[in-house]
C-alpha cells in the first residue's frame, strides 16, 4: 500500500520528437494565417448556413450528409461566440465583425495537421521503417490540396482525420492481437475503431467506405483466427463478440446519438419544415406546433378537418375547394361536369376545411360522446363553407384525361347522381379497426362506387389553367396499382364542429383552432424520418462550373478556384502538388505489377521475397490501395455531382503507398550497395521537386502574397486548369 | 482430357452460346462475367499445378482466349454485320443516329447526297447536335408554360425529321427579303461571323436570355422570338468552328460548330433531358454558361438547301465498320438509359422479384377478356427465397467446420465439396445476375429476375439434395436412409407440380370473374394482395 513511501514515484516519458516535430510542423502549416482571408470561401458559404441554423437552434435537413460534421463546425462557431447573423448568400463575401472566423476554421485545421502525425504512425504500424514513415508524414505535410482543404470551414479534412484515425487504431489493435488480447489497451484500440468509423460516417457517408473495407479487413483476420487450432472454440467466441460489440454496436449507437443531439438541439422550426411529415412539424417549436397544440386527437364524425397531402414535393398542399366551376369546355375541346372545383392549394385558406359526415346521419357536430371513424368506415367528405359533397364521377379529369374528374357536387338535375361515399382507409394502421387520428394517421379515400382513389397530380406542371387559380390538380386514380405517397392524406388541423346552422359553422370556421391535447413522436420516428428523407432528398440538378468527373481527378485535369481578392489578384485554388500525384499513381502502377509478378511466381513454387517481408507487402497493400480503391472507385457509379475535393481521401491513402513501395524497392531490388546509394539519391532529388513544387504553387494555396499576371500564367502548367486572370 | 475432340466441342460452344446470350439482350453479359471469372479460377489452378509445364499452360490459356474471347467476338460483330447489312433502308429511327451513319442508309435524304458544300446567308439548314443520339434543332408554335422562365415560343431537340427543324441562316442586320431575291449576290458564312437563325416555319429568332431553362436549372432559357425574323438583340449567336481559325468558310456536315451567344456569352447546347408532357417529351435546349467542350454543345449542319449555290456531290462521309458498330451501341445504351420511370408511375423494383410481390398483367383486363398474368409459381418461387437463406447457413456453417480441421467422413467431405463449390457458383451466378438491378435507373420488369431465377432454382435443388442425404446420413439402416431421402425428394416434387397444377390457369390464359371477386375459382390462390389476376 505505502510502497511509494518506499520508493520514489519516477515517471518516465518516452516522447518520439519525430511525432512531436511532425505535428508542430502540421499545425504550423494549417493553422498560419488561418483568419485571412476574411470572406466567404468557396464552400464555406453552404456550410457556414446550417452554423448559422444551429446557433439559433433552428431546424433544417441537409441531403448531403449526416448531422456529425456539421455540428463539429458549429462547436467552433459556438466556442467562438458566434450568434449566428450572416447572410450565406455568395462566395467572396466579406464577412462581418460578428463572424469568429478563427475558431470556425480552427476544427478543420486541427483535423488536417492532426492527419501528418497520423500518417507517420500508420507507416510504423505497418512495420515500415522510420525513415519510410518520416517520408509519408512529409509529403502529407506538403500536400497543397489537403493544406488548401483543412484551411476553411469544410469537412473533408475532418472525414479524413477520421479515416486514419480508424486505420491507426484498427491496425494497433491488430499488432497487439498476438500478445495481449482483452488487455486494458486491446481494447482502447478495438473501441477507438468503432468510434472513429462512426464518425467518419457521421461527417459524410463518403465514411462508410473506409467502415466497410475496416470491416472486411476485421472479418479476413478473424477467419484466419478460426483456422487457428491454439484458440479454443470460447476464446474464439469471445473474440467475435468483442469485435461486433466495438465494430458494429457501437457505431451503430453512436450514429443514432449523432441524431439525438442533432434533433435535440434543433428545436425551432425554419425552412426546411413543409419537406417533413405534419406530425414531425407539430413536434417543432413555433410553426406547426402552434396550430396543432390542443386538437382532438380522434377525428369522429363531425369533426372539422384540413387535408394535407403526404408528398410534400414540389411543395405541400392541403385539399380544397370554392364557388367556381369547371368549364363547360376545356380549351382543347373536351368537356367537363361543370361542376365545383376541387384542387390541392398550396396555402393555409379557411376553404381548406372539411367535414367528416356519416352519410346514414344529416347532422354535422360532433354527439357527445363523439363517435371516432375508423378504419374501413365509409364517410362524406362536406366542403365546410359551401356544404358542397366531394364527389367523383366517370368524367375525364382536366388535365390526367386517364383518371377521374374530382369535384363537390351540385345537383343540376341532369340524371348524374351524386356518388359521393368514400371508404377511410388508413395506410400506416396498426390492427383493422384503428381509429383516424389527427396528424398521425396516413389516409388513403377510396370511392365506393369506381373504387378510384384520391390523389393530387403532382406531375411538372399539373397546376390548373386561369380557370382554376393555377391552384394543383385533384384527381380520383382508377389504376389503383401499388401505393404512392401522392394518394395518401393526414389530418393536419382538427376541431370538433358545434354549430349545426352554415352561419354559426362558417364564424366557427374562421376562428383558430384550440384545444389541448399535446403530441410528441418518439426519437426513433424522429430519427427514421429524417435519415429516410436525407438519403431520398434529391437537390435538383447541380451543374457547377469547377465539377467534373471522376476519371479527371487521377491526372488533376481540373481545380477548383476557392477564392479571388476583390481587387488584387490573390487567389485560392484546390490544386494538388502535381509531382506527388504522379508519383502517386506511379506507386500505385508499380505495386499493382509487383504484386502480380511475385503472386504468379509463387503459384509456381517460386519465392523471391522472405515470406514475412511478402505478409507485410500485402498488408500494407491492403490498406493503402484497399483504401484508395474503395474511396475512388464508387464514384465512377454515382450520378451527383462531383469535385476533386472528392479525391481526397483516396488521394491520402494513396500517397501512404509511396514510402511503402520506395521502400520496398530499396530493400529487396537494388541488390548491389551501389545501386542503393544511387537510389537514394533519386528519392532526394525527387523529394526536393516535391518540395520545389510546393513553394511554387504556395501562393495560390495560401492565397498570399498576390501574383502578378505573368506570374499566374506561368503557374497554368495545364490548359484545363481554370487560373483566375483579371482583364486589365 | 484436355485438347480432346470433345474438350473443344464444349469450349467453343460455350463461346457461341456467349456471343449468343450478348446477342439477345445485353443482360446476357452478366453469364459471360460469371464464365470469365470461372475461366480465371480455372487458369489460376492450373497455374498452381506444377507437374504441367508453362509451355502447357500457354496453350490453355490460349484455346481459352480464342474460344471464349476471340470467337463471341467474331460472331457478335458478324450478327451486327447481317443486321446492317439486311436493314439497309431509311426508316423512322435515322434521327437518332449521326449524319455519317444516316449517310449509309438507302432512302435517307443524306444517302449519296449532293448539296451545297458552304454554308452561305440565306440558306435554310437543320443542326443537329453531335451528342450521340442528339436531336436536332427543333421549335414550334407552343409556347413554354406559365412559370417555366419567359412565356415565348420553345425550342426543343428532336428526334425525328420534321419540318419544323429548317432553320434560314441570317445576317445580323439584313431581312430575308434581300437574301431570296436571286441577283443578289451569294455570300458565305464565315468562321466568327455573327449570325440569326430565323425559325422558317414560326419566322421566329432563336433567342436566350437571362432566365433559368426549364430543367437544367443553371443554364439559359432557349427560345423563339420576335415576329417574322424581327427580335432584338438578344437573337444574336456568333458562329464557330472547333479547331478553325477566324475567316474560314464553315463546311456542312463535316464542320463541328459552337454556337455561342453574343449577348450572355453562353453556348447552345442540348441537355439531353427529355421535357414534360407540355414539351411533348421532347429533348430540353438550352443556353449553358459553362465553357466546357462536350458533343453536348456541339453542331453539324445537315440538310442544306440553297438554291444558289451548286450541289456538290459529298462522299467523304463514309464511316467504317467499327464505327458503325460503335455508334449504334453508343444508341443503343442511350435509348435504353433514357427509358426511366416517369413521374408517379409505380414500377417493378428489384427487390419484389425473389418474393414474387407483383406480376405483370399481359392481356386481358375485365372479367370478360381471357387473361394472362405473368406470375412465378409461388411455391417454386417462396421455396428458392427460404433456400437461399438456408444455403447461406448451410455454406457457413460448413466452411468454418472446414476451417476448424474438424475431420469428416469421406461422404460427408464430399457434400461439403458440392456444397462450397457447386453451390458457391451457382450462388455467384445468381448474385450477378441479380445485384447489378438494383444500381440500374431505368425502367425495370418482373421478367429481368428469370436468369437469376433459373440459377436460384438450381441451388435449392442442390441444396436440398445435400441436405436430403445429410439427414440421410444419420439413420442407421441403408434402406431407412434410402426411404427417408427418396421420401423427401418425391415430398419436394408432388408439392411442385400441384403448385403448377393450381396456379397453371395464369399462364395459359383464364376468363371470368376476377381472383378479388370471392366467387372466382382463382379466390383462394390470391395469396398476396398485390396479385392482379
């Protein structure tokens, strides 16, 4: 117990000034004149608006991602004390005092330099040499894409950080496998795996590649395990178990717990609102939620209702009508019933409601007890003010001329009786006799008489002529084959009627909603709902003038400018270092043919490597162009639109291969002393251009000083480069 | 008995019936991957066999390239050979394919054509756009909706030969009054001249202008304006070519050419997304700002018809074979691309396919019409959904006993062997005839599972097999084990053909009432309420 009294305490620190002298080096790279300049750079203008939403805690969906990245850009607007007051509106802009421009690019560039020591770790646990780990450490450092990338409030550097970080710890893990399994620090690393996966994922889904190839990887090492006979059928079990525990498990709940926060602290509605369902609008602050608090949750016959369409695209619209007409004739010739219209409105209007009657009843208030519908029940639909039926009928709608004509009926007195009975069907019912609730039940009306289905077009286009206030088409479907959402309607606000007379009705009509009755979804509705309309949402096309396709990114045919100095002619573009691109793929070539010369070979019995040396030349394959193959290929399958930025994470990857290869060659090719003196003479002379070429194109990766026009055109080593030249 | 006789027999029809299955439907090259990679397992055991000499493996490796590259190869091209060869008049898809490839068919207006070598003022010409399978320049009287940028008249790209895609050519500043009159001298159209196109059908100026095209929301809005060739100066376009220098002549249908908008500096160009309905789904134009040298935003003039200059006989469009063939393939990908589901309209998806969710109505919709449904026997179809599944486990469980050295009987080594490998292929086979569905937008069908429904099938029956004899493997006595695997093979086979027998009515065509109607004999067999028969 008192043993320290005994001895003295001595703490030895071991510190590896390599790593120490690396990340100085990366901070100092990234983190130099990290303020300048003061304005809105390139992409910064997308995600500075969703920093702006969360310091006011307001609600939005963004289809490009999941929440992770994003909230870690608002923890530095936050740490720095920004209340969220700027315009994202264009590229360039300055911005204002308010802005703490510092701590919001400070994550990004911490992530960034974080990545040099990284690297150099990732080659030592490789089992490369120092100097070989040394030599990827640098040539991340001077990597001008990733400096430009980690410099600004974006996410790449972030997802890259990330991706090694889980390489790193799955591969200390791995190395301390043979030892000591369950020890304090196997399982540091097994959990820091799992943990920097999800949040890879959690920043861009671009993660799940790396996840998937950790995953794969996971899964090969312990198939050989199971073919080891040392381990007992137990022990074999027990490492399973830890391994989905740390490698699904708990990246699974720590992506749900991404959302938790996410929705936690958006509270408010904003913008983003109409794309969600009612229900999860009615959870939002403000909004929604002011209508709907304290409605009656049953809707029974009598009830006073709004219709709101369930697609909420092109934009959201509730069931409608008024005094008009259809004409006699539409303007191509056909004709029509003459009677009222019926459309889909894409505003809040006192025409929106409607009465649930029961057809064998005249009455229209709720009896005490009210009587809920159900599922299954048959209802008349009466428009509240004109007391018109919703009805359809064998007449071509105008503009789908294959569905049916929606309208309220009026009696002309022309033998076309009214068919105006519509069965309650509710979609997302848990047993058959479930009852219609407000906001929470999706209701598909089937029409009794042709069994057609009510539905609001939602074609391009399917707003109605002049005759019909340009409000959208309601038609009844015929084809009732399989569902869409366009079919499908939810109560969105909901009284219980009282006044039997039209007068009193429509006075009651007018007035807001109030009742008490409060409604909350549960986080995993929440969540599902939210995930579900991430990966649907498609933004309309996005053509951009700097995209381009994947197969330009190996050769850098294309940059991006990120930035230009109102005046001056200062500028920021993403553009790699040309000579570690090159020497990139080189690497890539190189081990491609290697590998399959020495697996040919050794099919024939033939052995030119050590059988050690050749486990560690396919390991460290494995993960470097593992790594870049499944962080590049994909997006030759992808239809958005796509950006070098996109490159990078396999661009890291890639460039760890070059140290590995380099090594490799001296090691085991250049047999004689001479030629390895005279190899290592080239790497010097090719590190130097590296160098050489980073200084070059350093003015326009830090945006300082200015060039002058000859000077940028000297720096255009490709016509397909897009360098930003003032016209005097 | 490698190089035998019969060895070849088998290889080379492997390779015909290759060429065959490309043939028939591109879906065809899922079973040529599937016998690639065979092919490739197959060396690479070889290769590992060290009592065959190198010189041995060469030869391998060769009849395999000949017969199973070389070969469906040479027949595919010869199939497309007979095709061009047997079809070559003009019909009603010529506009879907380039000038050079129009120019080979008998009865088009461009087979053996004779016109006016140089674009001149005055002439009246169609464009078309050098996109594989681009349209050409097209308007006509209708006039953009309300909402969808200015309300003028549209220019789309289509397809077809029509009328309405003569476009006159005209000077900046001059009517067409000057230019028809005949003593007027002719004069040409140069390299960076500014132009008019003037719509001859509408007299309207192909006209951009700052508001966002209907689809492609970044880029201009395509239009026609002004009355009978009077507009503004917005109907301005200076000319060029690619690969030109300023002052040439400009050379129809040899010369690639940019149209680029004097006013906004954009660039004509087709999106090549088809319009709504109010466009009559025809190819969307517009005006892109982006600089980008694509086929998208390149011209060639067609037709040219100006009766003042002489008609020159052109024979340098004579494409090559390869070309040809490429080009159509190029068509061929694009049309198949372009059949997406519109909008609203529910389609198959793959993921109905293995549990039969839905069938495809193939004639008949009332009670009164002989229908027939096309349906998988659900039993069959069910039966191949929990085998797969069964498999699955069967297949691991197997592989980590292996791996484990657990040591197994001779015959229980023997179903492990059919289980892995047999199986694993067969397994493979389905996978690629069935994964690459889910990555495809177009529109998809129920009957694009059968190949992959044929390989599943072939697993449950191996499947059942090994398990048959497995079970049979544990009861003592020889002819218990006989009884009980015989007993659940015919189990497995009465159970088949009464499924045929009951559901039989949907293939062969059925008339009265339908199966949602309780009165139906077809009531009790509608099993999933997705059924339409």
């Amino acid at each position: 117990m008192l043993a320290f009294l005994k001895k003295p305490v001595v703490v030895t620190v071991e510190i590896n000034m390599n790593l120490v002298a690396l990340t100085v080096m990366g901070l100092i790279s990234r983190l130099w004149g990290l303020s300048y300049p003061r304005a809105v750079v390139f992409d910064e203008v997308y995600y500075g608006q969703f920093v702006s939403l969360y310091m006011k805690r307001i609600f939005f969906v963004d289809d490009s991602g999941p929440p992770f990245g994003h909230m870690l850009l608002a923890l530095g607007g936050y740490l720095g004390g920004f209340d969220g007051n700027f315009l994202w509106n264009r590229i360039g802009a300055e911005y204002s005092m308010n802005i703490p421009v510092w701590s919001l690019r400070l994550l990004p560039a911490l992530a960034g330099a974080l990545c040099v020591p990284l690297a150099y770790q990732i080659l030592v646990e490789l089992q490369s040499s120092h100097c070989a780990a040394l030599g990827a450490a640098l040539l991340i450092l001077i990597e001008n894409s990733l400096i430009t990338q980690s410099k600004f409030m974006l996410l790449e550097s972030i997802l890259i950080f990330f991706i090694l970080l889980a390489v790193l710890s799955y591969l200390k893990f791995y190395n301390l496998q043979r030892q000591r399994s369950f020890s304090g620090s196997w399982w540091f690393w097994l959990l820091l795996t799992g943990v920097a996966c999800s949040c890879a994922v959690g920043v861009k889904y671009m993660g799940l590649f790396t996840y998937m190839l950790l995953l794969t990887i996971a899964g090969l090492h312990f198939w050989h395990m199971i073919g080891d006979q040392n381990f007992s059928n137990v022990s074999l079990m027990c490492h399973f178990l830890a391994r989905g525990l740390a490698l699904i498990i708990i990246p699974v709940a720590m992506y749900l717990s991404f959302f938790y926060v996410h929705l936690t602290l958006l509270y408010r509605s904003g913008p983003h609102d109409q794309i969600m369902t009612s229900a999860f609008q009615a959870s939002l602050e403000g909004g929604l939620a002011r209508i709907t608090q304290g409605q009656p949750l049953e809707v029974a016959y009598g009830s006073q209702i709004t219709l709101r369409n369930v697609l909420g695209k092109p934009m959201q619209c509730w069931l409608h009508s008024h005094t008009n007409t259809y004409p006699i004739r539409y303007e191509n010739g056909r004709g029509s019933s003459h009677q009222q219209q019926v459309t889909c409105y894409p505003f809040k209007d006192v025409n929106n409601w409607w009465i649930v009657k029961d057809p064998g009843m005249q009455q229209l208030v709720v009896s005490n007890p009210p009587r809920p519908v159900r599922h299954g029940h048959i209802v008349q639909l009466v428009h509240g003010i004109t007391t018109r039926y919703l009805n359809t009928h064998d007449v071509a709608a105008p503009l789908s001329p294959h569905s049916q004509e929606v309208s309220c009926y009026i009696d002309y007195n022309i033998s076309m009786p009214a068919q105006n009975l519509w069965r309650v069907e509710i979609v997302n019912r848990e047993s058959d006799t479930d009852v219609w609730k407000t906001i929470l039940s999706e209701v598909r009306f089937v029409h009794v008489n042709t069994s057609a289905v009510l539905k609001a077009s939602r074609f391009i286009g399917a707003s109605l002529p002049e005759w019909g206030y340009r409000q959208l088409e309601v038609v009844g479907e015929k084809l009732s084959k399989g569902f869409h959402q366009s079919m499908v309607w939810n109560v969105e606000e909901h009284r219980y009627g009282k006044s039997q007379e039209q007068k009193e009705r429509e006075v009651e009509l007018h007035s807001p909603t109030q009742m008490d009755i409060s409604k909350n979804l549960s986080f995993m509705a929440k969540f599902t709902e939210l995930q579900w309309k991430i990966l649907t949402l498609k933004n309309e096309d996005t053509e951009h003038k700097y995209s381009s396709s994947a197969l330009d990114w190996i050769t850098m045919d294309t940059n991006i400018a990120y930035w230009l100095h109102p005046t001056s002619g200062a500028q920021i573009h993403l553009l790699g270092n040309v000579v570690t691109w090159a020497s990139a793929n080189v690497a890539a070539l190189v081990y491609a043919c290697l590998s399959l010369w020495y697996l040919i070979r050794r099919r024939r019995q033939i052995y030119d490597i050590p059988e050690d040396v050749w486990q560690l030349w396919v390991s460290a394959g494995g993960i470097c162009v593992g790594g870049w193959a499944v962080n590049y290929l994909p997006f030759f399958l992808m239809e958005k639109t796509l950006f070098l930025y996109h490159y990078l994470p396999a661009l890291t990857f890639q460039i760890l291969l070059i140290p590995i290869v380099l090594q490799h060659l001296s090691n085991h090719l250049c047999r004689s002393l001479l030629l390895k003196s005279m190899f290592s003479a080239l790497i010097i002379a090719w590190f130097s251009s590296v160098y050489a070429v980073y200084r070059t194109f350093s003015p326009v990766t830090y945006g300082d000083p200015s060039l002058s026009v000859t000077e940028l055109k000297d720096l255009r080593w490709k016509d397909s480069w897009n360098i930003l030249i003032r016209k005097q | 008995r490698p190089f035998s006789a019969s060895w070849w027999f088998w290889l080379s029809l492997t390779g015909v019936n290759l060429a065959g299955a490309m043939g028939v439907k591109f879906v065809g090259l899922f079973v040529v991957l599937l016998v690639g990679l065979n092919t490739i397992y197959d060396l690479w055991d070889l290769l590992g066999n060290l009592s065959l000499s190198l010189v041995m493996f060469g030869k391998h490796l060769l009849a395999r390239v000949l017969c199973l590259i070389l070969l469906p190869l040479a027949l595919y091209t010869a199939m497309f050979a007979v095709h061009f060869t047997v079809l070559n008049k003009s019909g009603p898809g010529d506009g879907f394919f380039s000038s050079a490839f129009q120019s080979q068919l008998i009865g088009n207006n461009l087979h053996n054509v004779s016109i006016p070598e140089h674009l001149a003022y005055g002439s009246v010409v169609t464009m078309k756009n050098l996109r594989m399978a681009g349209g050409y320049l097209h308007s006509h009287w209708h006039l953009y909706p309300e909402g969808i940028g200015a309300r003028q008249q549209q220019v789309t790209a289509y397809l077809h030969k029509d009328l309405n895609n003569l476009w006159i050519v005209k000077k900046q500043d001059s009517d067409t009054a000057d230019l028809s009159d005949p003593s007027s001298p002719v004069e040409f159209v140069r390299h960076g001249d500014i132009i008019r196109l003037e719509h001859k059908e509408t007299s309207r100026n192909l006209h951009s202008h700052q508001h966002e095209a209907p689809l492609t929301r970044k880029h201009f809005q395509v239009t026609g304006y002004g009355i009978n060739g009077t507009g503004d100066s917005n109907d301005f376009w200076r000319i060029e070519v690619v690969g030109r220098k300023s002052g040439k002549l400009i050379k129809v249908l040899r010369s690639q050419v940019r149209l680029t908008h004097v006013a906004t500096g954009c660039i004509l160009g087709s999106s090549g997304k088809t319009l709504p309905k109010w466009g009559w789904e025809q190819v969307e134009v517009t005006c892109t700002p982006y600089l980008k040298e694509t086929p998208n935003s390149l011209w060639n003039f067609e037709d040219h018809i100006n009766p003042k200059l002489p008609n020159i006989s052109l024979d340098v469009l004579k494409p090559s074979f390869a070309e040809i063939l490429l080009e159509s393939h190029m068509v061929m990908i694009r049309v198949g691309y372009g059949l997406k589901p519109k909008d609203n309209e529910v389609t198959s998806k793959p993921w109905h396919w293995p549990i039969n969710y839905q069938g495809l109505r193939f004639s008949g919709v009332n009670e009164t019409d002989y229908r027939v449904y096309l349906l998988g026997n659900p039993v069959i179809w069910w039966l191949n959904l929990v085998t797969i599944g069964l498999y699955l486990l069967i297949a691991l469980s197997t592989a980590v006993t292996l791996k484990r050295g657990v040591q197994l009987t001779s015959e229980l080594k023997e179903l492990s062997r059919v289980v892995l490998c047999g199986g694993g292929q067969i397994m493979l086979g389905w996978l690629l005839h069935y994964l690459p569905f889910f990555m495809m937008g177009r529109v998809l069908y129920f009957h694009h599972y059968f190949p992959a429904m044929l390989f599943s099938s072939m697993l449950t029956g191996i499947t059942w097999d090994t398990l048959l004899k497995f079970c049979a493997g544990f009861l003592s006595p020889n002819t218990t084990a006989r009884k009980v695997y015989g007993g659940g093979f015919l189990a497995l086979v009465l159970l088949i053909m009464y499924s045929f027998y009951l559901f039989h009515p949907l293939s062969y065509g059925m008339i009265g009432p339908m199966a949602s109607d309780p009165s139906s004999p077809m009531a009790g067999l509608r099993w999933m309420d997705s059924w339409e028969f």
